[in-house]
C-alpha cells in the first residue's frame, strides 16, 4: 500500500476509519473518537500526530472551529481508489480459481468419457454441466479501451462469461464502480427469468445516461443462457460402432460417426435427457424410441449428473440394442457416484 498511496500503512488504516466513521455519522471524527476503535490499538496522542499529517498533505480538513475532521475530496478520491483495487482484485482472484476448475473439470470429464468407452466398447459422450437454474450471482464491468467494457458475468454453480460490449465512450472507473453496484444490488440471486420489465426500466432510470449500457449488458446476460448454442460435449470411443454388424449394414455406424463429430444430434440428446421429469435416474431409449434420428438402430442410455446450486450434466453411452444392458448400467452409476463424490470433496466448489 506504502508504494501505492505514498502513505504509511497506518496513515491509511486512520484515514479510512475516518472516512467510514464520517459516513456513518456526518459528523466531523476527533482523535478520541478513532481511539475507541479496537481494530486501530493506537493511543489518542498518536491518532493526533497521523491526522495532523494526513492534514498537511491534504487528506482531510477542519471544518470551522471543530476538532474533528472530515475527508477532502483528494481523501475521498484515495478512498474510492482503494476500494476500487481491492475489488478488482477480488474478481482477477475469482476468475482465476475459476477458470482453473473449469481447466480441471475439462480434463476429468474428457477422462470420464475415455474410460466410459474402453469399460463398455460402446460410443460414450458426457456433456458439460450447464446451470439449470440461471441464477445470477455477479457482475463486474471493466473498461478494456476507450470504446469498449467487458462484461464478466457469473451465474449459479460459478459458470463465468465474458462479453465485450461496445459503449461509443469512455466510462470512466467512477461511472463503472456506480454501474456494477447498481447492477448487482439489483440483480444479484435473481433469476434470469425474473428480470423483467419493471426491473429493467428501474435499473435504466437509475443508470441516468448510461441506460444504454444496461440494456447491453442485460442482453449479455440472456445470451449466456442459451446453453445449446455452446455446450461442450465430449466424446470417446466412436469407432467402436463399426465392432457391431447390425450397425455397419446398414451404414447406421458413418450415420452415428458424423453425428459424434459435429454434436448437434447430441447436443439435442443432452436437453432432452435434462428436460425429462425423472432426470436424475438412468433412461434406457430403445430403437425408435431414441430422440435422435440417425440411432433408431441402437440403444442409448443416458444418465443425469448434478453438481450442486443446479448445476447438471449428461451422460451417455450408444451401442447395439443386443448391448451389455447390466455392465452399461453398472458403469453409469459408478460414473454418478464418482463425479457427486468429487464435487462433495472439492472445497472450493
């Protein structure tokens, strides 16, 4: 802080109780007042001598004939600017932990899905957990250059977005810092499907000229809920369709191949499977009964895992309808069983 502020590090604990104390209050703060404070431990003469200081260098001021201070604007300018680091540093540190247990997730579910396939010898996939509930928890707006912010947006279970929006101007770290508190006083907990028109003509109204930003924002937000457009499916053990004559006949194997690679037919399996009212068991489709066109000659079994604070996944595994129906089941519990446990286990979940 010393090299930040130019001021010592008990300068700035007396200058911040001083600030917060006037806030509270409205009025001017005195030596005696701070002394009473148990988190700064200095004796009054002391506090004295720091505002003394802090007074010369233009911090804070005497109002009239009082013997309290009050903050300058340049206090309040240092107040606001510590305030603003700390929380930025506070998101950097989030997005971090973040995104390294989307990194780790990644490498656990596309491990999921490898040893799926070799259990089995069948074609395996296991999506992603997307949030079913679309629950925001934060947003933090930052400037990135004189036209644009970025947008981090967190929603329930800790999935994070970054949006780059265009504003035409340079906000400014004041007008920023008045935005994200108006935004996440307002919407933080809220479901997206909460947010409606009342709640966002009141947060343009109280945006002022900057209501265009919000609406920006807020449709940054609807965009990140739309979890079919980029749900990250992965997949393992494809070419074992071609081990089954029944498939490779009738040229069902380069049908399910192609439907692997460019997972859209998956993709659709997956909101099915979620949107089924009892998506917490095992499914068992059969031929015909599958939801996707190009595995009428096969069985797919699909099974539903949850991480917490809604937060859901899919997986499954598409074979011959002559498949190992009790291997298959077994492995898919042990699967559930295993992605529930690390989740219990991961404190930073």
């Amino acid at each position: 802080m010393t090299a930040d502020y130019g001021l010592s590090e008990r300068k700035l604990v007396i200058l911040q109780a001083i600030i917060k104390n006037y806030l509270e209050t409205g009025e001017p703060v005195g030596s005696r007042t701070l002394s009473k404070y148990t988190e700064l431990n200095l004796s009054s003469a002391t506090i004295r001598n720091e505002m003394a200081d802090l007074e010369d260098l233009g911090y804070i001021i005497q109002p009239h004939t009082s013997a309290g201070r009050i903050p300058s604007d340049k206090g309040y300018r240092l107040y606001v600017d510590m305030l603003m680091e700390d929380k930025e540093q506070e998101i950097i540190e989030m997005r971090d932990k973040m995104l390294e247990k989307a990194d780790k997730m990644d490498k656990m579910l596309k491990q999921a899905a490898k040893v799926l396939a070799t259990n089995t010898n069948y074609a395996t996939m296991v999506s992603a957990p997307i949030n079913s509930r679309n629950t925001l928890k934060f947003i933090q707006l930052s400037q990135v250059d004189e036209n644009q912010v970025v947008a981090v947006i967190v929603l329930g279970g800790n999935v994070i977005k970054n949006k780059m929006i265009d504003v035409g101007e340079s906000l400014g770290n004041e007008n920023l810092l008045k935005l994200n508190m108006l935004l996440n006083t307002t919407l933080n907990g809220m479901s997206v499907e909460a947010i409606n028109l009342g709640v966002i003509a009141r947060l343009k109204e109280q945006a002022g000229i900057h209501s265009e930003v919000i609406s920006q924002v807020l449709d940054a937000v609807a965009e990140t809920i739309h979890v079919e457009e980029d749900m990250e499916i992965y997949t393992s053990g494809a070419t074992n369709i071609f081990k089954y004559p029944e498939l490779t006949d009738k040229q069902s194997a380069q049908e399910i191949i192609h439907a692997f690679e460019e997972k859209q037919q998956l993709t659709e399996l997956v909101t099915e499977t979620l949107a089924s009212e009892d998506n917490h068991g095992i499914q068992v489709y059969i031929g015909d009964e599958t939801p996707v066109k190009t595995m009428k000659d096969c069985s797919v079994v699909t099974a539903t895992y949850e991480l917490g604070e809604g937060m859901k996944g899919t997986i499954g595994i598409i074979g011959p309808k002559r498949m190992d129906y009790e291997n298959v089941l077994k492995s898919l519990k042990i699967l559930q069983t295993e992605l529930d446990a690390i989740y219990k286990k991961d404190p930073d979940t």
